[in-house]
C-alpha cells in the first residue's frame, strides 16, 4: 500500500525548506524590530468564529472550509485565515490592555477546500500581520508599507498594489443597494456565479474575471462616490501618506475582496508571474469586529501574504534563499576525533551566534565525520557536498595544538592554525564580521 499526501496539501521537502525558514526569519525581524509581537492560535475554532467574520454567503464560508463535528457535536474548524481567530483571542485575553495599539503578526498553515491549481493549494502558509486598536489613516499605511518592505526584502521585484475604499458599514450597506439596483434587469446576462452573488453577496460581482460581467459592470456604480464624508477623508489620507511613504499603487475601484469583515480601506498586492492567482499578498481595515466579537469598539487594519506564491514569484531567486555554507571536520585517529567534537561544538556555538556571541548566520553547518574513512575519501565526500572549508585534524596538527584549514573554493590554499585562533578564522573566511 502507498499513500500519498492529501491532494492539495504538499509535503515541504528538506531540499527546500531552507527557503522557507529564511522567509520566516526574514519577516520576523522585519516585523519585530517593527514592535510586532508574534500570536500563535490554534488551527481549529468554533466554527461560528469564521461564519460570523468571514461571512455566510462569502466562497470561503460557503464552499471552502473544512467542517466536522467532534466527538462531542461540537462543529469545529479549520482555519482558512488568521484575521479571526486573532480577534477571538484579542477580545478572550482583553489584549487591549497590553498595548492600546497592538501590533501583532502570526506565521502558519491555513485550510481551504479550493480546486488545486498553481498557487493554490488546500493547506497553504500564510505571514500576516495585524494592527488593533486604532482607526488612525497612517496605520493603513504603515501596514502596506510593511508587507511592501516584506516582499522587497524577500528579493521580490515586479509587484503592484492595488487600493480601495469600501466605506464604512453603512456606506456598505447602500452601495449593495445601489449596485443590486443597477443589476437588477441585467441578470440574466450574468455567468452562474454571479447570478448567485447578485443575490446573496453583490459586491463580489464587481471583480469577476468572466469577460461579459465585466462589460455589464463597466458602467456599474461606483463604490467611492458612495462613500460618506469622513470615510472620504479617511480614504484621501491614506492616498496622501502612501505618497509619504513612496509607495506606488494603484486605485482599483472593483477591488472588493472576499471576506465580509472588511470596512473602509482594501488592498491588494499581484504579481504578473502568477498566472490567474496573481494576489500574493491582501488585507484591509475591519473597523466593526472587535466590537462584534465582544471586545472594545476599536478599529484593526491588517495583512497576509500567501508564502507559496512569494515562493513561485521568486522565481530562480528563490535558490538564494537556500543556500547553506558547509564546514566539514576532518579527524584523522581516536585522539583527533575527541579534539574534533570539542571543535565542532565550539564551532557551532559561535559561528551561527548561540548562544550569545557575535553574528546572526543560521546557514553555517559544521560536520565532524566521525567515521573511520581515509583523509582522501572524506575530501572527496566534502568536495561532493559542496564545502567551503575543510579543517583536518591529523597527528601532527594535535600536537602541535592545532589545524590545517583548507579552502576548497581556493586551489592548493591550507594553512596552519592554532586552535584558539580557529572559530576567528572560520568565521573570517566565511565574511562573518569578527
Ligand atoms: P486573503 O486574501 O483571503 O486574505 O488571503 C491572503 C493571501 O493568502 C492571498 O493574497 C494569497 O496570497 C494567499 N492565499 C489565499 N488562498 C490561498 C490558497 N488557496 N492557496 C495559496 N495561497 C492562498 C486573508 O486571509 C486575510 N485574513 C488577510 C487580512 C489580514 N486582512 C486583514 N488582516
């Protein structure tokens, strides 16, 4: 019997998780020095978590999510975002009160029950980050600027951004009107889907794909001349301050995204070398659910970026991201292979900056062979794993306290160095700073 992994959910292989973890390293310290602090929630909630925020009419809720029962009738599941979840938490922890302004981001799986196809899956990663506590302009902003500044240290070019408003609650609620109006003898020239959400969820009908909606919505309402003053004011700062910020984007009046939750600003980020998923990254305001979920009346305003498809985006780059420097010991006898342990961890400690001492690379691995193969051998073995360094500990070299050094990207290049020198000179030559 051979099994598979579930379709749509994918293995991450050792040969690739490296880039994984460096886009995970990289948003942390991004985010922290940023004042993000990092919420964990679990995978699975009560369902009505995502119903009520998401929305009942929405793909996600209606079609997408996995829902089960427990053991004891509970329904439970899981989860397809982190917005949430995160606000569940907020409001059960009073988090309010550890910072009336909380930054907070979050890494891991999500869950939806979409057909597979290139960058979408049925798990899929998500970095997201989110801002409660503050309805202020420049935190929309802020937030944008933080996922482009992600995207840009992830080594990713070519991206646009996409900006809206949908107003507030109220703005919402005349704009469907408005547009459930326009559509109203138009239906029957609808695709299937929309015809659905001309009924149940009419928003969703102003970014369809399908080329005759298209052209019965160009001359649809739009959305930003519905909006009231202060949600006009609101939408003009943020305009202002992306110039601020130097972030280009531009103002996409069908941007209407396909979770419920949302108020005044929406953005969007695509990139070309994604096909038909071409939306790497979302998000917006959601002014109304704190208070909706029992918590104080403040507004949030948040990202997520799907790591999948940065992953895809990146294209070639992406091998930057994998590389890792190898450091291989060489012990030649018992009395060199005790030396060599010594060394090795000594190494390992320092090098990769653990605890405490110096430099910050998590991408140097030290590999002491421990095996009783011929020094010809395990050089070739080093060679063939692609190591910038060699040390040899023989007979000669422990008596006299020290190593050879050989720098396999150098031809002919080994020298002689003391033991209490060698952790400085490895790391020198592999441009750590000393
Ligand atoms: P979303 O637009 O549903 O927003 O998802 C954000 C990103 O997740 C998408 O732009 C895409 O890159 C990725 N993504 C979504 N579905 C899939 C899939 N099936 N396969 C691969 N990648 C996918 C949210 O989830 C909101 N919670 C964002 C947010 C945070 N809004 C406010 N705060």
């Amino acid at each position: 019997m051979k099994y598979q992994s579930v379709k749509g959910m994918e293995d991450i292989l050792p040969q690739d998780s490296r880039i994984w973890q460096e886009l995970e390293r990289i948003a942390r310290i991004e985010l922290e020095s940023n004042g993000y602090r990092e919420i964990r929630t679990p995978i699975l909630e009560e369902t009505s978590v995502f119903t009520r925020s998401i929305g009942e009419t929405t793909d996600i809720v209606s079609k997408e999510m996995y829902t089960f029962e427990d053991r004891k009738g509970r329904s439970l599941t899981l989860r397809p975002e982190g917005t949430a979840p995160i606000v569940r938490a907020y409001v059960e922890h009073s988090l309010n009160q550890l910072d009336p302004q909380l930054r907070l981001y979050y890494i891991g799986p999500m869950f939806r029950a979409e057909r597979p196809q290139k960058g979408r899956s049925r798990q899929f990663y998500q970095i997201g980050a989110e801002i409660i506590g503050s309805r202020e302009p420049q935190m929309d902003a802020e937030i944008v600027l933080r996922l482009k500044n992600l995207l840009e240290y992830f080594g990713l070019g070519g991206f646009s951004i996409k900006l809206n408003s949908l107003g507030c609650k109220e703005d919402k609620a005349k704009f469907k009107e408005r547009l459930s109006l326009y559509l109203k003898d138009k239906k029957t020239g609808l695709c299937d889907d929309c015809k659905v959400r001309a009924e149940k969820n009419v928003l969703r009908a102003l970014d369809c794909k399908n080329e005759t909606c298209i052209q019965i919505l160009r001359d649809a309402p739009n959305i930003i001349d519905s909006l009231c003053a202060d949600c006009k004011d609101h939408f003009d700062k943020v305009k202002e301050l992306m110039g601020v910020f130097n972030i280009g984007f531009v103002e996409a009046k069908n941007l209407v995204r396909g979770l419920d939750y949302y108020t005044g600003t929406v953005f969007e980020i695509n990139h070309s070398d994604l096909g038909s998923q071409d939306a790497i990254g979302a998000g917006g305001r959601y002014d109304t659910l704190v208070k909706e979920f029992g918590g104080p009346d403040v507004g949030a305003v948040g990202f997520a970026i799907g790591m999948e498809r940065v992953i895809i985006a990146l294209g070639e780059k992406k091998e930057q991201l994998n590389k890792s420097k190898l450091v291989c010991i060489i012990p030649l006898g018992n009395n060199a292979k005790i030396a060599g342990m010594k060394l090795a961890a000594d190494l390992r400690r320092k090098l990769n900056g653990l605890p405490t001492e110096r430099s910050y690379a998590l991408n140097i691995i030290t590999r002491l062979n421990l095996d009783d193969a011929s020094l010809n051998s395990q050089m070739r073995s080093a060679n063939k794993n692609n190591a910038e360094l060699v040390i040899i500990l023989g007979e000669d070299e422990l008596k006299n306290n020290s190593v050879s050094i050989k720098d396999m990207k150098k031809k002919d290049e080994q020298l002689l160095v003391k033991m209490d020198r060698v952790v400085d000179e490895i790391g020198k030559r592999l441009g750590l700073p000393c």
